[in-house]
C-alpha cells in the first residue's frame, strides 16, 4: 500500500522518501529552471499517488467488510481451477470444451427426437401392413375355392379322372391376435396345397404325395389355373410323361404350349405325344470316350427332317419307316394346330 501507516515493510517508507525529495527540491527551488519544472512534476505525482494509497486503503476496507463477495469469489476461483484440471490447462480451452459439448449433446437431442418419430413412423407402417394382410387373407379365401376347381378340371385333362385338389390357409397370428410377427413378405398366411389323387384316400400335402411325374403334372394343371403373360421367364418341367400314354400326353403337350406363348418353357420327355408340340427340339445323348476314360453327354438342336426321325424313335421305330414317319408328322400337324 501506498501510506505511511499500513502496508509492509518497505512500502511505508514511500511516501516519506518522496516527501523528503520534494524538500530538497523546494529548497533549489530559483536555482534552475529545470529543477523547478523537476520539483512541479515531483509535487503532482506526490498529490497523485496520496489519491491513489487513499483508494486502495478504501477498496481493502470495503472487502474486508463484505465476507459473502470474499467467499464467492474464492468459489469461483477453485471452480475455475477445477475446470481446468478436467478440461485444459488454460479458461480457453476449458471454453472450447464446452463448446464442443453442447454441439454434441444437441445432436445427441436431435437423435433422440429423430428415434421417436421413426418409432411412430414404424407403428403406423405395420398398421398399414396388418390391414394389408388382413384383406390379403379376405382375397385368397375368395378366390381358393375357384382356384381348386380350375387345377381339377385341368388335372382331369391329365388322366387324374378321380381326383380333388384344395387350397388350405392357416393363419400365423397366436394367442394375442395378429401381430407384426406374423408378417412375411407373401401376407400373414401359410399357404398349402392338399391333393387327392385316388379314390378313398383322404387329401394329403403334395409334398407327402406326388412322385416325380404327378407333381410335374400338378404343377402344370396350376400354372395352367394361374397363368399370365410374362408371369415366370422360365418354367422346366421333368418326368411330367411318367405314367402316362398317347392320348394324355397329347393333352399335356397342349397344356404346355399354351403355357409357352408367355413364358419359355423347357420340358424333358420320351413321349412323342409331348415332343410333337415343342418349338425347338433337342437331342440329349451320352458317348462314352475310352481314351479317355470318361463319359461325355451332348445337347444338339435338331433341324427339319431330324426331329421326325427322333419321333419315330421315340415311337420304338426306325427313322426310315414309313407308318412312324408318317405318324410323326401328323402329330406334328396337329400340335401345330393347337
């Protein structure tokens, strides 16, 4: 402090120094010109710093009488110094850590937010789906009692005379009523086909039933019911002549050149009722190779009086007879008719 009665050792003797200067000061004074001007600057910083002890003495007084602002202000400080033990070494930086945390505390908000409104949006898409499903299940038990009559009256076509094909939905819903996960991408139904091929048996899964030959059958008569223009790119059909003679293999050759006109349909058969309607024929055979070892099998296209001479083998005849070929291209005329 500035004044001569508190402060420490050394600060009082101040203002007795600059006392004691401005006397000496005084006593030259007419002397020199610059010691005069000397002496004036010398009074005012005299006059000056008397102020300033007096302001200061006046500042330590008034803390000293207001413990509460001493005691906050301490607070602060320890709190400032506990910030920067946590956060930087300096106000700055402990600064640009809170920055950067509100920025990542408003997304975490922002994320939060976004989570509930896709949740809602979730709830009201399986809404939709649910009613979806649900009118789902109305148009197939609609349409299941035509679909099966339309599969057995093409199924009769195929020498199945006694047969009856069904079409059984069984809800996926449990005990609490239908639900999310019931939800497939085919509805909230599994969906099955039962078929009775012989008299006095009970209708069983195909899939329980059918051979080789009869589910290729089947599988005809329903793509039959349920064809449409460009439906499936590719249908292949095997063994579906397994079991069955001339006359229902005229009928499932017809069948499978209707299914033709909107989708490629690959059929393998040795009944030449079947081959008569195909658009392209191929041979199929296998050599064996006894240098090397191996068995080769080859696919060739047959080209004009080829496929005749194919049908008569399939017939059992040699290409050169005359009653096979001439059979064989009249089931050509009349597959070409169809």
């Amino acid at each position: 402090m500035l004044s001569g009665s508190e402060g420490v050792a050394g600060d009082a003797d101040v203002m007795g120094a600059l006392a004691g200067a401005r006397a000496r000061l005084d006593a030259l004074k007419g002397v020199d010109e610059r010691l005069d001007e000397a002496a004036a600057r010398l009074e005012r910083a005299f006059f000056e710093l008397e102020d300033l002890g007096r302001d200061c003495r006046d500042y330590n007084e008034g803390l000293a009488s207001d413990p509460a602002l001493l005691e906050e202000v301490e607070q602060r400080l320890d709190l400032l110094s506990q910030l920067k033990r946590k956060y930087g070494t300096s106000i700055r930086e402990v600064i640009n850590y809170a920055e950067e945390a509100g920025v990542r505390l408003q997304a975490l908000e922002s994320s939060e937010a976004d989570s509930r409104s896709l949740d809602a949006e979730l709830e009201q898409n399986e809404a939709e789906l649910l009613e979806l499903a649900r009118s789902l299940r109305k148009l197939r038990e609609k349409a299941a009692p035509g679909l099966a009559a339309e599969v057995e009256s093409h199924l009769r076509d195929l020498a199945f005379s006694d047969c009856s094909f069904e079409v059984r939905l069984r809800p996926r819903e449990g005990d609490g009523g239908l639900g999310a996960g019931a939800l497939s991408r085919s509805g909230a139904d599994d969906i099955e086909f039962y078929v009775r091929l012989n008299p006095g048996m009970p209708a069983t899964p195909i899939r329980e039933t059918a051979s080789g030959g009869e589910l290729s059958r089947i599988m005809l008569s329903v793509k039959c019911a349920v064809a449409s223009p460009g439906e499936a790119a590719t249908l292949v059909f095997d063994e579906i002549d397994a079991g069955i003679g001339g006359e229902t293999g005229s009928a499932v050759g017809a069948k499978l050149k209707r299914l033709a006109r909107g989708s490629q349909v690959i059929c393998i058969t040795h009944l030449p009722q079947i081959a008569s309607y195909a658009d392209a024929h191929f041979s199929v055979t296998k050599t064996v190779d006894d240098s090397a070892g191996e068995t080769v099998t080859a696919v060739r296209r047959l080209e004009g009086g080829e496929v005749v001479d194919e049908l008569c083998r399939m017939m059992g005849s040699r290409p050169g007879d005359g009653k096979a070929r001439a059979h064989a291209e009249n089931l050509i005329r009349k597959a070409a008719a169809v």
